[in-house]
C-alpha cells in the first residue's frame, strides 16, 4: 500500500466519479481504476460499489475513508512541521544565560522571538557561566548568552549588543559626583568582585584591576552581577559590572564610565560549531538583529 494509492482513493470517495476524479488528480481514467484496484486486492475488501452509471462507497469504504482521511491530515501536518523545522521555523532551543542578562535585552530578545516563531519552544536555563559553557560542550544546552567570547575546535562566538563596563559606587560615595572614573582612583576601595571560577568574565576583571596597578581589596565575592550591585547599594563596596545590569539599581547605586579601553564589553551567544539545528541559527540571527537595531 502507497501513500499516493490513499490519495487517489480519498478524491474518488469525494468525486464519486472516475473521470472527474482522474482529473483532478492529473492522471488518466485507466491508471487510476488499476490503483484503486490494486489498493482493494491488498486490503481484501471491496470499497466501491461500480455501476455503469454510479460509483458509491461501501461500508467498509466509508469506514476506511474515516481513517485514510486522517491519515492524510497527519501526515500534511507532519510535512509542514518537517518544513518548518529545517527553515529554523520550528523546533527546541536550550538556552543558557546567567541571571544579570534578565536585567538587559533578553527578556525583549525572547518576546519578540517567540512572537515571530510560535512553534519554536525556547527553554531558559539559568546557570553560572562555567557552567553554561560545559553545558555547551556536552550539548545540554544549544546557546551560551555571554559575557565572554569563546573561539575553539568546539565553539565560536557570535557578537550580539554591546554592553560596556562600568564602576558601580553607593549613591553616597564621595567618588559619586564623578561621571567617568580611572580604574586607578578605586586603589584602597572595597571592593565587591565575582568568584573567579565562575566565569572568564570574571576572571577579566580581576586582571583589569592588576594592569591598572590596582590590587583590589577584596570584601566580598558572589557569584551574580545583581547581587554584587545589591551589595553596593548597601553601601558594603565598589564594582566593577556590565552597564545594562547597573542601571537597574539606579538611584542607589551610582555609575561611573570608564575609559574606553577598560570599558570595552560586549554580549555574544556561544554554540557548537557542528549545531546544524536551523532554529538556533535563526535564534542567535534574531538576536544580532536585536543588538544591531539597539
């Protein structure tokens, strides 16, 4: 049995009429009698009643008619979803970000992208970075939200917004009334850093702090952008964390710009070179377009 020997019967069933029905299907009368006689043979059952002048359904044909209709219907509809998914139009994301991207752009990325591709399911994964990233490598996720581009045999790095670095002081800081702050006039501050072995983001600024000559006093270490700002909002440091997140904290923390060259910062989505799923393609595309328009 062939899926087209069920199409032919179904537009016979509708038609009730050979000629009729042998050209809506763009074939002949002929071809079209064997195939509904092949399909009959291999069923062994009659489905039409042929009269010389009439074509009617048996009762078996009406009840095979049930279920070849649905059939039918099933595989259209496994056919589109099939389509859509190698268009990037449907499928799974797994995405892996870290709680201060719920402060910037994200939350907007995955509103509007799922507003645009209703039947692709996208499934946040909050995590340190570490741990987004051997996630990645052991595929249980699709996409690494960073802070940190990644460029290796396994993974490459996309470019998404810009998010440069900033120096965040408690409202009532005497460095406060400043609006651009060198690294070096934070010597001797308290400082609220990010566990090391939490990301390469944090491991950067740390080293930024060293070759501005600044060996930070150290008060606290956390493993999340918003609660070093929580901190500093207390009035227990400095620190040193992405624009987007700070700004959520404003008044009570004020935020001192940088210099260029110590400010530079961006966010990128990481995946696996060897990721040929289209919907992940199309996600990290969405997101430049978001970045870009920004």
């Amino acid at each position: 049995m062939e899926i087209r020997q069920l199409r032919y019967f179904s537009v016979l069933a509708e038609e009730l009429n050979f000629t009729r029905a042998a050209a809506r299907l763009h074939m002949s009368q002929p071809p079209l009698s064997m195939q509904i006689a092949q399909l009959e043979r291999e069923l062994g059952v009659r489905l039409f009643d042929r009269g010389s002048r009439s074509v009617a359904l048996t009762e078996a044909g009406q009840a095979f008619l049930n279920d070849t209709r649905t059939l039918l219907s099933r595989l259209k509809d496994a056919t589109v979803r099939a389509r859509a998914v190698d268009q990037g139009q449907a499928g799974r994301i797994e995405v892996g970000l870290s709680g201060s991207h719920f402060l910037g752009p994200v939350p907007a990325l995955i509103a509007r992208y799922t507003q645009t591709h209703p039947q692709v399911q996208v499934l946040l994964n909050e995590m340190n970075p570490a741990a987004q990233i051997e996630a990645l490598r052991e595929r249980r996720i699709d996409v690494s939200i960073s802070r940190s581009a990644i460029d290796d045999d396994e993974l490459c790095s996309r470019p998404l917004w810009p998010d440069p670095l900033v120096v965040a002081l408690p409202a009532s800081h005497p460095l406060a009334a400043r609006k651009r702050l060198a690294l070096d006039r934070l010597a001797g501050e308290p400082f609220v850093m990010l566990r090391g072995e939490t990301s390469a983001f944090a491991v950067r600024l740390q080293d930024l702090c060293l070759r501005a000559g600044i060996r930070p006093h150290v008060v606290q270490t956390v493993a999340e952008v918003p609660a070093q700002l929580a901190l500093v909002a207390a009035g227990l440091g400095v620190a040193l964390v992405p624009r987007s997140t700070a700004l959520r904290f404003q008044p009570a923390v004020h935020i001192g710009r940088l210099p260029a060259d110590a400010a530079a910062g961006g966010v990128y989505a990481v995946t696996r070179r060897d990721d040929g799923k289209r919907a992940v393609q199309a996600f990290v595309q969405a997101a430049a377009r978001l970045g870009a328009e920004g």
